[in-house]
C-alpha cells in the first residue's frame, strides 16, 4: 500500500492541487496485479458517519470524505472509536481502496483514519459547498489572515460543527428579506467581515475578533429554518442566542487556550454588548451592527432598483405590444 498515493474523483480534476493527481472513473480491470493501484491516501473532512442498517452480518459505517476537490460517499469497517463520533467533523488523512474504479457510484472503503489536528478546516472545504463563485475561498482567506492562532483555531472548530460545515454555505440569510436565496447567509456574511475589516483606527487583535464575529454573527441562522419556516428554537430564542447556544463549547475551549481572548469573543456572540453600552466589545460590536445593516439595506436598495426596472421593462413591452 502506497500510503502517499493522491486521488482525485470528481471531475477528473488531475493535477489540480498536490494532492490530485489520479483520475478515478476510468476502465480498471480486475486482475491481482491492479489492487495497489486502486489504494489512495489523501487529506480529508470525515463526516456524516452512520451505521449502515441495510448490510447483513456485521454492519459497516457509512460516512462522507470531503476535500477541496469533492466529496465521496465510503464506508469502513472501522470501529467508531477508531474515526470519533459525529459531533465534530474530522480532519485528517484517510487511506482508501477505490474497489470497482466507479467513486461516482460505489462507495470507497475507507481502511485507515489518522486525525490531523494542525490542519484547518477550511483547507478541506471545497468551492462548490457554496453555490455563489467566490464565497468560499474568500472567508477561507479572511480566516487565514486571523493573526491569532486560538481565534484561527477557534473559527476552524465552529467550522467542524457539521452544520456549520455544510449548511452555512447554503442557508438563505432571512426567510424573504435580504440575501434571501440559497448561499444567502454566506454571501451576506462575507460582505459584512469584508466591511468591518476595512474599518480604520483598531488595533490588530481587535481587527481580528471584527473579521471573526462578522463571518459568524448570523451563524445562528444556519439552524433558525427548516422548510422555509423558522424552528420552534429559532423562535424562542432567536438566531442570535440560538448560534450562542450552539457555539458554547467552541466557546469553552477557546477560554481555556486564551481566556482574555475567549471573554471578548464570547461577550460578541451571546450579544453581551448589546445590554451594556460599557461593555469592553460595545464599540467592536456596534462596528458589525452598521456593517450588517448596511449589507442588508444595500441588499434591499439594488432589489427594489431591479423590480422597478423590471415592471418599467415590462410596461416598455406592453406599451409596443
Ligand atoms: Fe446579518
């Protein structure tokens, strides 16, 4: 087994990163000699593990790998205890046999799991979880340009929640207000950490918790709908103190690696600033309330523009009809 052999299989995408340079998908016959060369080993997001109730005797887990050039469907006979639990995605290096050569329609399985703690996330998530181009290598940037290792490595594990992971680059940002589309909440979250870090006169641990708490002052949202109504959670508590909720534990290890730094961070999430305008992250705060304003007010503003040359286009047409 050639534990630095690459893969790429979606796409067929070969060479595109360090990574990617076999293309799955096509003709291998099945003769003894083409085992080694259906055996890869990549870095990877594992996430979605499930046991898998439909096989007879005894029941592999079916999970998901993701790098930045896809996401395949694998299973593993692996103990849970050998890959971790679902709370948190995974990252790490995954070796698998690609056993028909067809990842588009068999699942890999996956042989061996070795976590990686000193990759981020955001390394792994590929462009395409967000449906608008650019959004997802955009905040990958932002995050990386954190200067803070603990608030880096802070973003990274709000980012490994599963449904951050997935579902924060296509949730709508509000049900039929602003950015109100699939990729919505992303989108609008960007231009809001775009905003804030162009904000003058702040010193650089503050420039860095702005970018941080903009990118993730509407995460709360990412669990605020379901079949575009709100949640019984989002309603009682709203999406802010919902997000608040879901972040506590990131929350607690960020307090535990730098306490001051987890105080101020936490203060911004759980909106402590907005109860007291003496609060030491009021004015930081106060900087992502415009600035979130603003997206939302532009939003609207270029929306009403577009209706109102629609219905002028579409008077335009009926006048000629
Ligand atoms: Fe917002």
């Amino acid at each position: 087994m050639r534990s630095d052999d690459t893969i790429s299989v979606k796409h067929h995408r070969a060479n595109a990163h360090a990574y990617s340079c076999v293309e799955i998908g096509r003709e291998v016959h099945m003769d003894s000699g083409s085992w080694k060369d259906r055996v890869f080993s990549f870095p990877a997001v594992l996430s979605n593990v499930e046991p898998d109730f439909d096989f007879g005797g005894k029941a592999p887990l079916t999970l998901q790998l993701t790098n930045s050039t896809g996401s395949w469907n694998a299973a593993t006979w692996l103990s849970i205890t050998d890959i971790g639990t679902d709370e948190m995605v995974r990252v790490g290096r995954a070796t698998i046999v690609d056993v028909r050569g067809d990842s588009a329609n068999e699942p890999l399985v996956l042989t061996h799991w070795r976590a990686d703690d000193q990759r981020l996330v955001f390394d792994l998530i590929p462009n395409e979880f967000c449906p608008i181009a650019g959004v997802v290598s955009q905040v990958r940037e932002l995050v990386c340009s954190i200067g803070s290792d603990a608030l880096r490595e802070f973003m990274a594990s709000v980012f490994m929640i599963p449904s951050v992971f997935r579902h924060f680059w296509t949730a709508p940002a509000s049900r039929a207000h602003h950015h109100a589309y699939v990729g919505g909440l992303a989108e609008h979250s960007l231009e809001v950490a775009v905003l804030a870090d162009v904000a003058r006169q702040v010193e650089s641990w503050q420039r860095d918790l702005l970018v941080a708490y903009a990118l993730l002052h509407d995460v709360g949202k990412v669990w605020a709908y379901k079949n575009g109504e709100l949640t019984g959670e989002a309603r009682r508590y709203g999406h802010e103190q919902l997000g608040y909720r879901r972040l506590c534990s990131c929350l607690d290890t960020l307090c535990a690696v730098d306490p001051n730094l987890g105080d101020l961070m936490t203060g911004l999430l759980s909106c402590a600033w907005k109860r007291d305008y003496r609060h030491q992250v009021a004015t930081l705060g106060g900087i992502v309330r415009a600035m979130d304003r603003f997206s939302a007010a532009r939003f609207m503003e270029c929306a009403s523009r577009r209706s109102a040359c629609e219905s002028d286009h579409h008077s335009f047409d009926d006048a000629t009809w």
